[in-house]
C-alpha cells in the first residue's frame, strides 16, 4: 500500500499492530520498492519506504534538494506517523539522509542501520574536489538510464538484466522495483528519478564540514553493513578498512561484512538482504539516563 507521509509517497509494509513502524530510506537514484527483499525477512514488522523528494511517486516534489531536505521531509514523515523513535535504515545515499536526520532530530531515532552508504566517500582518482568529479560516469547505468526512454517495460527490464550488479542475481524484487521505478506511457517510459536531484545530492556524499559535525554529535547506537564490491560489481565504495577509520568520529559504530554481495545485492539478493533484516531486528540497547552514570 502506498499512502502520502508528509509530503513523500511512501510504501506501507506489515501489520498496522507494529506501532513502531521502520523507516527505510533508498539510494540516490532508486525508489522506496529497493525495500522489498528486506521486508519479505522480517513480515511481521511495519515497515515504511518513502520515495525520497525527486524520485518514484515523490518525483513532482521540487527542489531544492540535498540531504538536509530530505531529513527535513523524513522528519515530517515520521510526525506525521506518530509512535516516536525508532530504527532508522539507510541505503548508499539514503543512509546519509538518515545520518542528517539522526542528527537534526535525534528524538526520532533510536538506532541507525546503514547499508554500503552513510560515510564519507573518498574522491575518486584525478579529483581533487567534489567539482572535479563525474557523478554520471562514477554512478555508470543507473545514472545514465535518467536520460533514456523505454519503449514498454520490457525493454526496461532489459536494460536491468544486463546491469552488471545483476547479472547473477536477476530477481522478482528487482522486477518489481525496475517497473514501479518507470512513469509516463509507452512507447515513451522514463525512469521516475530526477537528474537534477542526483545531481544535487551527489555532492554532498564527500564529507562538507556540516556532515562530519553530524556524524560527530550520533549517540544513539550506528551499525553499517559494507559491501565486497561496488555499484558495477566491482572495487568497492569502501576499501578494507576504510570504514575503521571512522570510529573517531562514531565511536560506538559496529562494522558488518556482507560476503559475495555488490553495492546492489546486498538490498536485493536473497542472502545480503537477509543480514540487513538481522541487523535492523536487533532490539535497541536502551539508552542510559543521566541516574545509570
């Protein structure tokens, strides 16, 4: 079921007797249906999927974009649901809007589960800032498929076929996801995400000083899981021991290693999404008050 939370469309999983509903927030160009392999493991938890603002039914919201609205519109999302703090998911660029809004409103976040996404990346070689960088070409097909037109479906769902991170791993969930992803009519489909949102967002994914001051002030407990490989099933978006180096700022961070998943697979496929459910069904350390010290 998708309703308005807020302002966002936003996929409603699970029985409406689990208060304490999950947000799940999705990548820089992906829709809230990149969820659904997560959720078919854990059925009996309520479970929201927002389409973020300039993606999915969220794509007639207008800029400007970038991750401190999108934790503004998650916010809203969450106030308007009710129920509180709760456990808080994120993939690739929807773990970093999840880190803007543990950090702009830590009242709503009990714990943060980032998938592959939530910390710095480093600038990729021959750039020596965020200026320099190529995100269509660093993104490679699920950028450049924002400026391509689909006959019909399946020409759509072919192109997802030969996608590297799916050549292995073609699914029911990745069907589903690639067709809620299209809009408009045949023979003209275009994917649902907004280029200049991509775009916007994409910047903001190298570290400005406003985003480590929010990693930086996280108290309430932070597991990321981490990918082998990356966004074309190849090198990584974090090197072996990158994310090490990041304790400084989140001390109280746990690193989960996903075995023999790519940036992609390890939401969709079978056995990467089974370990973000785990993680994401950990009960919550209850948070000490001022009388435990």
């Amino acid at each position: 079921m998708t309703i308005r939370l807020g302002e966002l469309a936003t996929t409603v999983h699970g029985p409406s007797s689990d208060a304490g509903a999950l947000l799940a927030v999705h990548g820089i160009t992906a829709n809230g249906r990149s969820w659904d392999a997560v959720v078919a493991h854990i059925p009996e938890r309520r479970i929201l999927a927002p389409d973020l603002r300039g993606r999915g039914r969220s794509n007639d919201l207008p800029g400007p974009y970038g991750l401190r609205t999108h934790a503004a519109d998650l916010a809203a999302l969450l106030d308007a649901d009710g129920a509180g703090a709760r456990t808080v998911l994120g993939h690739s660029m929807g773990a970093f809007a999840a880190v803007a809004l543990a950090a702009a409103r830590p009242d709503l976040v009990d714990r943060l589960v980032l998938v592959d996404g939530g910390f710095p990346l480093a600038l990729p070689p021959g750039a020596a800032s965020v200026e320099d960088i190529d995100l269509d070409a660093l993104l490679g097909p699920a950028a450049a498929r924002l400026e391509m037109v689909f006959a019909d479906e399946d020409a759509a769902l072919d192109f997802w076929r030969v996608h590297p991170a799916f050549a292995r791993d073609w699914s029911p969930a990745v069907e589903q996801y690639a067709r809620y992803d299209l809009v408009g009519e045949a023979p003209a489909l275009r994917a649902s995400a907004v280029a200049a949102a991509m775009i916007e967002d994409g910047a903001e994914l190298y570290g400005p000083d406003w985003y480590l001051d929010a990693l930086r002030g996280l108290r309430m407990p932070v597991t990321v899981l981490r990918a082998p490989r990356g966004l074309l099933d190849d090198d990584p978006l974090y090197a072996t021991g990158a994310l090490e180096g990041f304790r400084s700022l989140v001390p109280q961070l746990d690193i989960v290693h996903v075995d023999d998943v790519n940036h992609y697979t390890i939401l969709f496929a079978d056995r990467g999404a089974a370990r973000v459910a785990a993680a994401a069904s950990t009960p919550v350390p209850r948070r000490r008050s001022r009388h435990d010290r």
